[in-house]
C-alpha cells in the first residue's frame, strides 16, 4: 500500500504546479524568472538526494566488508558520455515547462492541463510511427475517449469559448509534444544508473539549458529574496524533487501499468486548484470532460490487468 501511495502522492505534485505559476504571475514575475527558479531549486534538491544516496550506499559498502576499488568494478561507472546523454534527455523538460508555464498567460489552468495531458495519445501516435504498427482496437478506442474528453474539459461545447486563445492553445499542445519526447528519450538514457543519479544530472541539464535561453539575472537583482524564492522553491519542490523521489520508490513495486493509472492523479487535482484556488469557472460538462480523458488515461492499463489476470487463471 505504500507503494501505492508514493507514486498517487507523486502524481498529485505535479498537479499543484499550475496554481504555484498562476499565482507567480500574478506578482509580477515573468518566465524565465519563474522556470529558473524552479530549477534552482530542483537542482539543489536533486544533487542533495545524491549525495545523500552515495554516503548511504558507502556506509552499506562497508558494513558488508565491500572495498571502494571492489565497489567500482561491481556498479557502472560513469562517464562523462553518460552524463551528457542524462543532461540532454533532460533538456526537453526544461522545453516543457516553458511551453506549459507560457500558456497559462493566455489560458485557464484547467485548460492548459487538459492540454498537456494530450502527451498519450502524441506518445502512442511517436511509437506508432516510429515502429511502423497500426494501434490496436483498444489504443484506438483510447485516443476518442482522450478526444473527446478533451473538447469537452476543454468547453468546446459549453460557454468557455470566449477563453480561447490560439497562441495559448498552440502552446499547451507543443507542451504535450515535448513531454512526450521526454518520456521517450528519458526511459532509454542510461537505464542502468541509480535513480537519484540520473534525476541530478537530468535537471542539471535542464537548468544549463535554461541558464542560455533566459540569463538568471534574478540572483543578482535583488528579486530572488523576495516572494520568488518562495514560488521556486514550491515548484522546485512539487515539480523537480518530490514526483521523481517518489516515483523511484514505488513505480519498481507496483508496475509501470499501475503507475500510469495513478499518475492520472495530477489532472483532477490542477482542475480542482484551478477551481478553487484560482475561481476559475469550470462546468459540469468540463468535468466530464476530464473524467473521460481519466478513462482514456487508466483505461489501456485496466485492459491489460484483466488480460494478465485472464492468461494467470486460464494457465
């Protein structure tokens, strides 16, 4: 069960994010400011839990008699070609949050997410070309569901047409793009190293990236000690420490298919925010809207429970 818990906590984090950049924006930050901050943060955090993870795994070395020279030769070593691969796969995160953080300039939250969460069926269509297969019958009867959820969360068919914004709308959906591309490029690099290894050297990556685009001017005109610091270090906390720890800890226990069901967390919970923290109107129709795009999420990883459990009772 606490596995369980780790990885819906984890899902949930996520789902905060959007309210914590609303609200940045509304004191008068602006994105660079917003995004550096965050992985500021993210970055401390992340190469604080390595260090952490390796006194640990030395300790444990030496309690069971292991020498540092045996200890090199047992794990990988790693080498500068594997921390410019984790560096660059995790460089499109960086993208992501741009993407997703400037949409919410023009678009409610609750839209901007629906937006986002469009990276499953953008994921399944990459795959798709990529290995040349057809998608199966329940693939395709996931990408209506994901469609049709997605007009309808999104007020297609309801009274939310004057929030529309094109440039809003292209963003969020080149958020989901890049997103996609991350969960792609980040499950192939460099598989085999410790988790909080591969976090450290991801979102350091990403703040070199960010660092070139958007100069951290904030650590030297005095902005950073105000109100910033609080909102990166939330984002940095909620967005960039918190999902990947716990993600490591439960998802090797409970399966990547339960994963994806309970990750599904994070897009009820930023309308949720959005609606109560924000006040921004979202209507009944919008909330069936989203509990059809939860379906379309969760609904690939039921079948293949039930086929799994069918192939174990039938054997």
């Amino acid at each position: 069960m606490k596995y369980l818990i780790s990885v819906l906590v984890g899902a949930m984090s996520y789902g905060i994010l959007s309210t914590i950049v609303v609200l940045a924006y509304g004191q008068g930050y602006q994105l660079g400011e917003v995004v550096g901050t965050q992985l500021m943060t993210g970055c401390i955090l992340a190469w604080l839990l390595a260090l952490y993870t390796k006194v640990r795994e030395t300790r444990k070395q030496r309690k069971q008699g292991i020498t540092p020279a045996e200890a090199g030769r047992l794990s990988l070593r790693m080498t500068w070609k594997h921390r410019m691969l984790l560096m660059l796969a995790g460089a499109p995160t960086v993208v992501t949050g741009l993407l997703y953080y400037q949409s919410l300039r023009y678009i409610p939250a609750s839209l901007a997410i629906i937006l986002l969460f469009q990276f499953t069926w953008i994921s399944v269509l990459i795959q798709a070309v990529s290995k040349r297969q057809r998608p199966d019958k329940i693939t395709v009867l996931t990408l209506f569901l994901l469609f049709g959820g997605t007009l309808l969360a999104a007020g297609v068919l309801g009274e939310s047409t004057a929030h529309f914004n094109f440039l809003g709308i292209t963003l969020g959906l080149l958020s989901a793009v890049s997103y996609s591309m991350f969960i792609i490029f980040s499950g192939k690099a460099v598989p085999s190293v410790h988790p909080a290894y591969r976090s450290a050297w991801m979102v350091t990556g990403g703040l070199v990236l960010l660092c070139i685009l958007f100069p951290p001017y904030f650590l030297f005109n005095g902005l950073l000690w105000g109100q910033l610091l609080l909102f990166g270090f939330l984002l940095g906390l909620f967005g960039a420490f918190i999902p990947p720890v716990l993600f490591a800890i439960g998802v090797p226990h409970i399966g990547g298919g339960m994963a994806g069901i309970l990750g599904a967390a994070e897009l009820p919970v930023a309308v949720l925010l959005s609606s109560f923290v924000l006040h921004e109107q979202v209507s009944g129709l919008q909330w069936t809207g989203v509990v059809l795009v939860l379906l379309g999420v969760v609904m690939p990883e039921l079948y293949k429970l039930r086929w799994r459990n069918t192939e174990t009772v039938t054997s």
